[in-house]
C-alpha cells in the first residue's frame, strides 16, 4: 500500500501583495485623517467624502484580512485506489426549476457528464430534482439513460476528457491519441448521431410540450401544475447488478407542492433530495451541481475524495468546494477572485459554499458538530433506547425508516436499499411538503432557509460550527457552466445575491453574532462580511460616483486644490491602487482590456444591482413587498471558439428593468454636470471646481461608456426609452436640488 499523501498544501509567497495591501491601507487612513483635519474648512462634499472613504477603507479591511494568508492544494487522485481498498459512495444532486429558462438538454448534458465519471458506477447515485414538475424533464431524461448506455463505455474506453456531449462534439482537438483509429472513428460517428438523434427527440417534444401524450410512464404528470401537485419519484435507470462499469442509478423526483405551503426554493429541494437519497442510497458524501454546471475533468470525484479521506488532521473538513467558471463567458474576473480572495479563504476556514460543485459529508447536514467525530472518523454518540430516539424524531421528523438511515449516517456506516423500486413507497413521505413540520429541517438541519441565498447561509453555520472547507480546483477544471443569458439576467442574478446577502446580515445568524456565540473565526467573520455588505456598499459607491458632478455642479470640491501638498495622498492611493489590481491580471496571464472591462462592470454593479438589491430588503422590512427567487435564464446554443469572440460580444445588452436606472442616471448627471462647465453654467461663487473633480468626472463618464454607447443604439443594445425617461427625470432632480443647495447657502 502506497503511503505517498493524497495532496499536498501548498502556501503562497505573497510578500509583495502583503506590502501593497499595507500600503493602500496606509494610504486609505492618511486621506481619512488628512480630512479630519481639513473638515471644519470645507463643506458637504468633503464630508460626504469622508464618509464614503470611510466605508471603502473598511472594505479594504475586509479584503486583506480576508487574503492575507492564501493556501492551494495539489491532489493526487492516482494514489487515492492504492491507499483506500472501497471508495465510499456519493450521491450526487442536480437541481433544475424551469425548462424554459433552463432548457432540459442543459439538464441532460450534465447529467449525462456526471454519469460518466472516472468512479465506480456502482458507488454512484445521481438524483435529479425537477421543481417544475415538468414531464419535458422527465421525458429528455428517460431518453438520455437511454444515450448514457452508449456514451458511458464510449467516453471510458477513449478516456475522453470531456463527457458532456454538447461540449465535446465541439473540441476535435481534444481527441485522444487513437482519435485516427478506423474503431474510434466508427464508434465517433455513432456516438455524434445517436447524440443527434436524442437532441431531435427533446427538441420535437418541447415544441410539442402543449400536447404531451400524458400516458405510459407520463400519466402521472397529469392534471398537475407547478406550484399545485403531489410528490413524483421515478427510478429511471437502476444499476441492479451492481456493476463497476456500468451505468450510476438516474432517479428522478419532483417533491409535492402546494399553493398554502412554503417550499423555500432550492433549500427546499436540496432537503427533500437529502432525505430521498438517505432512504435509498445514504452515501455519506452528497455532490450538488446546477443544471448548467457540467463536469469537465471526469476524475474530479477523485480529485475531492483525495481531500477528503486524504488526511485524518482534516477530519474536520465539513464541505469541499470547486471554484465556478463558465463556458461561454469570460472567466478572468472569477479567475482572479479564486485566485486571491478564495485561495485566501483556504488558509482561515475555507471557502464559502457556493451552492454548486460542492461536496458535502452527510452527517454534517445533519448537523453533526466537530466534537462529535472521534479519530477514526465516527459518531461518538450511539442512537440507542427510546429517549435517543425521539430526541432524533423531534430534529429530522417523524419517518421511522428515516431515523433509521439517519442514524446509519451520523454513525458513519452506509445504508443501502438492495432494489430501489422498493422504497419508492416510504420516501413519498419525506417528499411531502407537511414533512418538515414540527422538524428542524431548514431551521438547524439541512440546508438552511432564511435567505433566497441559501448557499451562503448553509456553509456560514457549518462553518460556525467549527467545521473546514476545502477547496478543490483541479486541472482541467471541476466543472464549467453555463453564464446568465444576457446582461440584464447577470444583473437580475447580482440584484439577487445582493438581496439574498443582506437577508443573512440582518438575520440572527449574521456572521458577527455566529464569530462572538460560535466557533466562526474572527477572519472568516471578516471574510463573509466582505460579501454580505454588498448591498450597503451600494450607497457609498452611488454617493462617490455623484460627488463630482455634485461638486461640479455647485462650484465645489471635494479633492484638494492641485497647488496643494495634500493632493499626493488621493492621487498615489488612486495610481498604486490601479497597479496592484492590473497586477493581479497580468500576472494569472489577462490582457489589461479584461482588467478595465471588469473594473466598469464592478462599478456597474455595484450602482445598479447590488442598490436595487438594498432597496429590495428595505422594502420587505418595511413589509411592502417580498424577495422572490427569480431563476437565471440560460440558453443552450453550441458555439464554437471563433463565435465566442464574435463582434457584437463587447455590446452591452439593455431593458427596461429598473436595474439599469442608476447606472444611466449617473451617466447622465455626469454629462449634464461636464456640459454646464463648458457652458459657464454651474453656480457662481463657493470654493470653486478643482482639476481633479473634472478628472473624477470624466473617469466615471468612462466606467459607464456602456450606457453612453447605449444612449445612441437601437434594439437589445440600446437603452430602453422608458429607462432614459426615468433617468433624464432623476438626473434633472439631481441638478436641480444641487442648484437649491447653492441658493440656500448663499
């Protein structure tokens, strides 16, 4: 038995990065103290300053307590079948709400990638979860087990390395060294057009949906709706032998709804999909993937089982994390994010969960504590006697059979159901949506509800519980997803974690209160911090980016005069600042237009989707209104390397969401202030307009040339002219109550 580790730690040197952050929050302080001390000889702008300052240097805080200390490691899956004898099993949950916004052969891809992985076959259970109750799903899937029989063996005997098909039929040059065999290539052919063929099938009948044959296998769709039926749990392709090299159990549930009964979303999924599994399967590793997150590097099972079972000083790992990137959209912004804040994370408590690609041990969503693990591994507490037992009921329901694998799990030891079909019968029960009642589903067991980012709220309690997460980013990558179909989807989508982020920050499980009453660390609180003030960082971000035109407009400033030494402080916090972030770019290997691009889309933003996404939680706390779950629509369409850098792929899409009006307001207050300068018009007398407050201006104009651009385009590039309605009346507001502020001060 080999005793070489399954992987290895890897600490990064990041002397320079640690001296820049030092320097920057230098810098940040001395322009705060430099404006205490000014402050009694200027006015509103320079206060108003001071306090956006003040928020971005404890951003700043944030971020480099959060980075500080970055760590990686390096997984060695070939080692991993010398050292363990029986690979433990994994269930694997897809998620998917819609078939219109996530068209079913998005679902199938995945699927079919995730069926295909480098792991034995009879350790694997994939459970779909289909919250729209939709026999279109049910169908693409039926006929993709139908194709995985093919496309299994096929990818296993070329060891093809990527196993979505959709993907694959794409990247020729991705072949394996026998691609110019007369077998492989007869065995390709076959493969592309039974591809084809299922792709036809699943096409033909969602434009035929409307008319569906709701017999055979697909009566039970009927006369049911998508908030209003009861629970369907089909086994749609059973591994009955047991084989290694077969094809993964494909089960597929659609949990009961009702229009009176809250189903919480996806949290509300992934608990049913937990109990489903844990009476039929119960590995004691669950993975769970959106529907448009295919697996790209088909060892990387392995790759997490390495970090997993690699060590018994990580005994105390509760989740592990693959990094998220997508396919059809550019990756540097997230490249460089997992780079540094997610590496940074490694070295606190881990990463956050980030809903997707994560692995997750069993026991721990059902909120098993690290204390409660021995060091082998194992359950300290024994399920025995009747008081144990109702104390397990009042936490996880009232399902005997339940209790039962429950306990299996907390122990450590695997439950199987030996024919599947056969507890069709009980796991209706836990799929009913009256199950949770009286339970601590959703409240400190499972996955947490709360928040309609329940993700984050989920690996925040584990982690207060004193759990680690690992970070698993492997070569070629884990998984690749499908992005947001358009910009204002991506918007919607920020406008939503904005909102969702706030939920938990205002909840009793926000992270400072978890950091004081529970095991969450004091860098790791700072960590999530960074990330659920997104919305709050909206207003200092919309106040700073009106200032100049504000000081324009009212012969104000809020920079020092040019003449003045303390010019210096802004201006080298503003240079070394653009370096250092440059830098980050340059040195993972992305050309400086992809640093500018995402350095606008930041301020975009952060003005627009995480400001509607504060206004949202204003309005639920003041009970006007309630967050809702808008799905992210997605498009299936195959595109090749030369249409992903098409023409039109620089355009920035518009609509008439209200998401876009800050951004277009700005943009708009900032033209009208630039354009009163050079007409004389801004107000007479004050302390008048310094060089850099034209400078600010013209660099916000520049950050949200998008919209400018957008102002004189027509179609889905152009701005809505209700939105320029909206905005031109905003921005003549702002003017105006400007021009009131200098009258009254005068």
């Amino acid at each position: 038995m080999s005793s070489l580790p399954l992987y290895e730690k890897v600490i990064a040197k990041n002397t320079t990065q640690r001296f820049l952050d030092v320097t920057i929050l230098f810098l940040l302080l001395s322009l705060l103290f430099y404006r205490l001390l000014s402050l009694k000889h200027n006015g509103f702008a320079w206060f108003l300053a001071f306090l956006c300052e003040s928020c971005f240097t404890f951003v700043w805080v944030l971020i480099t307590g959060t980075k500080w200390t970055p760590i990686s490691y390096n997984t060695y899956p070939q080692r991993l079948q010398e050292r363990i004898k029986e690979l433990p099993p994994l269930d694997i949950f897809v998620t998917t709400a819609d078939p219109y916004l996530e068209p079913p052969i998005l679902t199938v891809n995945t699927v079919l990638s995730l069926l295909a992985v480098d792991y034995p076959a009879h350790r694997l259970a994939c459970y779909v979860s289909d919250d729209g109750c939709s026999p279109l799903n049910f169908y693409s899937l039926v006929e993709a087990s139908k194709f995985a029989k093919l496309w299994v063996p096929f990818c296993k005997k070329y060891n093809i390395g990527v196993r979505a098909p959709f993907r694959y039929f794409l990247r020729e040059s991705d072949e394996p060294p026998c691609a110019s065999s007369w077998e492989f290539q007869q065995d390709w052919e076959k493969m592309k057009e039974e591809y084809e063929r299922l792709c036809g099938n699943i096409e033909a009948a969602a434009n035929n949906s409307t008319s569906f044959d709701l017999t055979g296998e697909l009566e039970v769709f009927f006369n049911t709706e998508c908030q209003n039926h009861p629970t369907i749990i089909k086994v749609i392709w059973e591994n009955m032998q047991g084989l290694s090299d077969g094809i993964p159990h494909l089960i597929y549930i659609s949990r009961e709804k009702r229009p009176k009964n809250p189903h919480h979303y996806k949290a509300g999924a992934m608990n049913v999909l937990t109990r489903v599994s844990g009476l039929m399967t119960n590995a004691p590793f669950m993975l769970n993937v959106d529907c448009d997150m295919y697996a790209n590097n088909p060892e990387l099972v392995l790759h997490a089982m390495c970090l997993f079972l690699g060590s018994s000083d990580e005994r105390d790992w509760g989740f592990v994390q693959c990094p998220q990137y997508f396919y059809d959209r550019p990756t540097d912004h997230l490249a460089v994010l997992h780079q540094t804040l997610f590496k940074g994370m490694v070295g606190i408590q881990g990463p956050f969960y980030a809903g997707s690609g994560t692995f997750h041990r069993r026991n721990v969503v059902y909120g098993l504590w690290p204390g409660e693990v021995d060091h082998q591994g194992k359950y300290v507490n024994e399920f025995n006697g009747k008081e144990a037992d109702d104390e397990l009921l009042k936490k996880i329901g009232n399902s005997k059979e339940f209790i039962n694998s429950a306990a299996h799990a907390l122990k450590g030891k695997a439950y199987f159901t030996s024919i599947l079909s056969k507890s069709l019968d009980v796991v209706h029960q836990v799929a009913g949506c009256d199950y949770e009642h009286s339970s601590d589903w959703g409240k400190k067991v499972g996955f947490l509800y709360g928040s309609i980012t329940e993700d984050m709220i989920t690996g925040m309690m584990i982690h207060a519980k004193g759990w680690r997460s690992g970070y698993c980013s492997p070569d070629p990558r884990a998984f690749l997803g499908c992005g947001a179909l358009a910009d204002p989807a991506a918007m919607s989508q920020q406008k939503r974690w904005a909102t969702g982020f706030l939920e938990i920050l205002f909840s009793k499980t926000n992270p400072i209160f978890a950091c004081f009453t529970s095991k969450l660390q004091f860098r790791q609180c700072l960590a999530y911090l960074w990330i659920l003030i997104w919305g709050l960082r909206s207003i200092p971000e919309v106040c700073y980016a009106a200032l100049p035109a504000y000081c324009i407009i009212t012969n104000s400033s809020f920079l020092p005069k040019i003449q003045e030494l303390g010019i210096c402080i802004p201006v080298t916090l503003f240079v070394i600042y653009k370096v250092y972030t440059l830098s980050d770019y340059i040195r993972i290997g992305f050309p400086i237009d992809s640093w500018w691009v995402n350095s606008c889309m930041a301020r975009i933003s952060a003005t627009g989707a995480w400001f509607l996404g504060l206004l949202n939680v204003i309005l639920k706390f003041l009970g006007l209104s309630e967050t809702i779950f808008e799905i992210t629509q997605k498009l299936h369409q195959p595109r090749t390397p030369a249409d992903d850098c098409g023409k039109d792929d620089d355009k920035m899409i518009f609509d008439e969401s209200p998401v876009f009006i800050p951004g277009t307001t700005i943009l708009l207050v900032h033209v009208s202030a630039l354009a009163m300068a050079l007409l004389g018009l801004e107000a007479q007398g004050g302390q008048g307009t310094g060089l850099g407050e034209f400078f600010c201006s013209t660099y916000v104009v520049l950050c949200f040339l998008p919209f400018l651009q957008g102002l004189f385009r027509r179609g889905k590039y152009g701005i809505p002219l209700p939105t320029i309605c909206k905005s031109s009346a905003l921005a003549l507001l702002f003017v105006h109550l400007c021009k009131m502020s200098t009258i009254s001060v005068n």
